[in-house]
C-alpha cells in the first residue's frame, strides 16, 4: 500500500526523483539493520513473539509515510516503516520454517506465494481507492485498523518452536559456516535476478523492441503471474523431486527464460520468455530459506536473517547494477550477470541443498 501511494505522498512532499531515490535507499538500509537484530531475537524469545510484535510494528508504522509534509517527516517515516519491514521478513519466514518442519513437507514456497498475493491484493485495492478520491491518509489507517485485526487475532495460531533437545540457546556470536554462505550467495544471485525483472522488464520491451507501454505492462504482469501461480504449486514438486533437484532445473530454467527475454526478436515473444523466467525463479529462494532455518536448531533465526539479508541486498543491487552497465553496454547484453547468476544457482544448488535432503 505504501508503494502503490508513493506518487501521491511525493507530490504531497514535495521531494524530487533523485531524493526519493536516496530516501528509498534509506528504507532499505533500516530494513537490512532490521533484519540483523530479528535473527538473534528469535532465537532467543521464538519466532512465535517476535512475529507478533513484529507484524503490529510494521502496520502501526505504514501509515508514517501518508502523514509526512516534508522531506525530513517522509524519510523518517521511511526510516521506521524500513525497519519494521525488515523485521517482520525475517520473522515470517522463521514461523514458516517452523509451520514447515510440524507439517513435515514442502510449505513454504506456498507461503511466499501469499506474499506474492498480497502484492496483487494492494494494487488492486490501493489503485480503487486512489481512482474513488479517498485520502492517502485515511487508505493507510485502514491499513493499519485491518493489519492490527489480523495479527492480533491470529497469534495465538502462531506455531511455538520445540525447544533444543541438547543445547541451550546460543550465547555470544554465531559464526558463519560455509553452507550459511553459499545460500546467501545462491539468494542474492536469484533475488538480483528477481529485482532485474521488477524493473527492467517494461524498459526492454519499450526501449529495446519498442513496445507500446501497455504492451510492456503485460511483460511484468506476466513474470509476476508466473511467479504467483508457480509458488502455489511449487512445494508438490519439492516433494517428489526434493529441493536440490528442483532448485537446479528450476534456475536452469530462468535462465533459459531471461535469455530468450535478451534475443527476443518481438514483443511477443519477449513477454513469453519474461514469464517462462517467473516460472524459472518462482520456487526457488523459499528452499535456501528453508535450509537456512534448518541449519542449527539453536542458530536458526541468526541464520535465516544472514541468508534472508544478503538475498535482500540482491533485490536492491540488481536494478542498480543491470542501470550502471548500460552506461557501456545495451540493456539486452547487461542480462548476461543474472543469467549468470541463475547458472550458478543451478549448478550449486546440490551442494547448497544437500542436507535438506537427507
């Protein structure tokens, strides 16, 4: 809801493009603070907690943004709602594995689904509201009542983690492990892939084959769909294949997808080959997620909140490097670093996944 309104709260600022782009860096920065201090918290106080009080945060702080008039209010609204945001990421996901583990099969790609829902769910409501007249302000309180009503009426349905068997709760700083890292490599390469897709794809089809916008609409609403319809679906192929397996023909297949997107000769075809990329991605950073929370029992939250970040910073730097090499070379050939990226996600997924296997 905040970002379907963000015309409207810059016009009610006054900031220009280059601020709001330094503002939104901002949002991301408090989000990745965010996402560090929920790792050790859960692991200490439980995902069950943490997510409560971490969902009643972020709706409390959504509507800062809409109530901003200046520059100095917008960017410490941003700030907070970053923060927030950051939090609640790590937290959903640490309930998720835990949901996961008691279910005993592949969720949580079905989960990320939801999110994806809600993505759509905002635009369509906040596009309604917006067309109706009604205040930014008022759509975002709304927000807030209704958020507030969600998450306090479920926590109790929130899923307590079972306890150690042997060990107590971690003192002191986790270390990293070579596996820890790798996932978070293997997310940041597919959600920087993912953050190509959110912002390029309409730019190709327009500049590269010269599209009429619309028609490069329905490039991203094609990835997106893909990404949707697949996340629901996903977790049954988990199942039968096991994760390793699926991660490595999966990213395989966005690669391949992205590339028929990159020497797409019509718009048609590129809008075919952006959504067969959907399909590729859909599925696959919800299993580095999963391992991550099931590295260590007592280190499970410290660990997703690594993983989950550095796929975070990801979904921020592939936009802003695919914008830094078109300086040198076309939109098109400046694909080849997430393509790349989707190769090696494929070819390291066995070793990355291994004991989610087992």
């Amino acid at each position: 809801m905040w970002v379907v309104n963000i015309p409207t709260i810059k016009d009610r600022t006054g900031v220009d493009q280059a601020t709001l782009g330094l503002f939104l860096l901002v949002l991301g920065g408090t989000a990745w603070v965010g996402m560090q201090l929920a790792g050790p918290a859960i692991d200490r106080f439980g995902s069950r907690p943490v997510l409560t009080c971490a969902a009643c945060a972020l709706v409390l702080t959504v509507p800062g943004p809409g109530f901003a008039t200046d520059a100095t209010q917008l960017v410490t609204a941003l700030a907070v709602l970053g923060f927030a945001n950051g939090f609640i990421e790590v937290s959903m996901n640490s309930q998720a594995v835990v949901v996961e583990r008691a279910y005993n099969r592949p969720i949580m790609a079905a989960f990320h689904a939801f999110f994806s829902l809600g993505g759509l769910l905002a635009s369509v409501l906040g596009g309604s509201l917006i067309a109706a007249g009604v205040d930014v302000r008022a759509s975002l309180l709304g927000v807030t009542v209704a958020g507030l009503l969600v998450a306090l009426s479920l926590r109790t349905s929130f899923v307590a983690a079972a306890p150690p068997a042997d060990d107590a709760p971690p003192r002191g700083r986790v270390p990293w492990t070579s596996r820890v890292l790798l996932l978070g490599l293997l997310a940041f390469a597919l959600l920087l892939g993912e953050g190509v897709a959110y912002d390029w794809t309409t730019v190709h089809l327009r500049d590269s084959l010269g599209s009429s916008e619309t028609v490069a609409a329905y490039a991203f609403g094609a990835f997106s769909a893909t990404m949707t319809i697949v996340r629901l679906f996903a977790d049954r192929v988990v199942a039968r294949w096991g994760p390793a397996v699926y991660v490595s023909r999966a990213a395989m297949l966005g690669a391949v997808g992205l590339a028929g997107a990159a020497l797409a000769p019509t718009p048609a075809l590129a809008v075919v080959a952006w959504a067969v990329f959907g399909i590729g991605l859909a599925g696959c950073v919800p299993q580095f997620f999963t391992a991550a929370g099931n590295v260590s029992e007592t280190a499970s939250g410290t660990y997703l909140a690594r993983v989950t970040s550095m796929g975070y910073l990801g979904l921020l730097a592939g936009p802003s490097v695919i914008g830094l090499l078109t300086r040198w070379v076309p939109l098109t050939t400046a694909f080849i670093v997430p393509i790349v990226g989707c190769v090696l996600a494929g070819v390291l997924a066995p070793h990355a996944l291994r004991k989610v296997d087992a």
